[in-house]
C-alpha cells in the first residue's frame, strides 16, 4: 500500500523532538503531507479538537486518509515512523526493512531504549532544571537533577561505548534507519542549550563518537537538521529568559 496522495496530516510542535523526527523522515523524501502546528506553549495539546485526534493529548500524531475513506489516527513517534516506513514507497528500505528480521529487530531494540533512556534523561533533567522551577518559583530538590543528570550521562555513555563501537557510521550498522533520526532529535538538543552543555561536562570532547555522528545525520538529513537548530535557537533564548527569572541559578 503506497498512501502517495496528501492523504496525510502531521501534526507537531517543532520544540518537540519526537516530532521533529517525524517531520524530517517525511520531508526528507518529499512524501506529501499538511502539517499542522500544535503550540505547546499555548497549550493547543489540550485543547477539545485535538484530543479528538489524539486522546494522550501529545505531539506528534497524524491522521491519514486511506483507500476506502476511512481516516487512520496513530500517535507516538516511533509507531508513526514505523507506519510511514510500511505505507510510503518513497522511504529507503534501510530505514525499517521489512525483510530482514534481524536488523529490524535491532532497530525495534534502539527504539524501546530510546524512551526510557536518552529521551527520559533528556526530559527529565530539563524539566527539572528549568520548567518546574519557572512554573512554581521553587528549586528543584538536589537529589532529582543529579538523578536526572545522572540518566543523561549513563545515557550519552551507552550511545558513545556500544551503540556507536567499532567505528559505526549509524546506530544500526552502516545504514541509516529511523533509530537515528529518533536520537538524533533528542540529542541535538543535549549539544545545543548552554545550561545542559556545563551540567553534562561537555559534549565534543567527552562524546566525540556521538558528536561525529551528530553532525553525520543533520548533514545527510538537512531537514532534521535545520529544524534541530531553528527549535535550539528557540530554546536557549526560553532557557535565558528562564536563568533570569530563577534567582539563584540551581
């Protein structure tokens, strides 16, 4: 089944990662689509239309319109790509083969580490070191950021030792696939934003493997990597606006 016609709705926030992983996957290979901006921010996730397309009230979703009329809602960033890979003929086979089960098992393997990993200590350390002291006006306890920094760092390690050893060019062997498009979004944002830059200790020097990877995949893939820098340009002045108003810096 090849869904070619822009049958497709994205909808994203491109301050979300998970979406821009999505969005670059489908812009890459010119595969028609309407996007539709859900703004965070003002709080659109929430609103009654969207939960309409989406029930967990989360960015990215899309709705696709299929052969017989009806129309198919799927959320979560993973399954998305995963669904696009097995509808969009346009797609490289590398990304998510269909007929090597093995490689697509180790890819399925990156893709259910990612979450509770890179993603969860990514996340978790910038909500606690940034947005809950915004919302609330009081620092995080001391013990929550150094056990969220600690799953960043275990994390960036793991990326750096095993799934980019032996001089691999992609998470997956030598072959893109959609495991790195989805690491690739969350970690442009760890190697961007000055504030995670010093907690971490540094990027380039301390994870040269992940920083030469990096700079591979935003080459190869300029849509991910024109939208990772758009959306950090954004963010470091949210983060500046938010170390001026949090008094004094944790």
């Amino acid at each position: 089944m090849d869904q070619s016609a822009a049958n497709l709705t994205l909808y994203l926030d491109f301050g979300s990662q998970p979406s821009r992983a999505v969005y670059s996957l489908l812009a890459h290979h010119s595969i028609p689509f309407t996007l539709i901006e859900v703004k965070i921010i003002n709080n659109e996730h929430k609103s009654d239309y969207y939960a309409q397309i989406n029930p967990n009230k989360k960015v990215p979703a899309i709705t696709d319109v299929l052969p017989n009329g009806n129309t198919f809602k799927l959320s979560e960033s993973h399954a998305i790509m995963r669904y696009l890979c097995a509808t969009r003929e346009a797609i490289p086979e590398s990304y998510y083969p269909k007929g090597d089960i093995i490689r697509r098992s180790q890819i399925d393997y990156y893709l259910d580490w990612h979450h509770g990993n890179i993603r969860a200590g990514n996340e978790g350390y910038v909500m606690n070191r940034f947005i809950k002291p915004f919302i609330t006006g009081r620092k995080t306890d001391d013990k929550v950021l150094k056990e969220s920094m600690g799953l960043l760092k275990k994390s960036m390690q793991m990326l750096e030792t095993y799934w980019l050893r032996d001089g691999q060019k992609y998470l997956v062997g030598d072959k893109i696939s959609i495991a790195d498009l989805a690491c690739a979004a969350e970690v442009g944002q760890i190697g961007s934003i000055e504030g995670i830059l010093e907690d971490i200790g540094g990027f380039r020097e301390k994870y040269k493997r992940v920083y030469e990877w990096l700079e591979r995949i935003e080459t190869e893939i300029p849509a991910l990597g024109e939208t990772n820098f758009t959306s950090n340009l954004m963010l470091e002045q949210f983060w500046e606006m938010l170390e001026n108003k949090i008094s004094p810096k944790l």
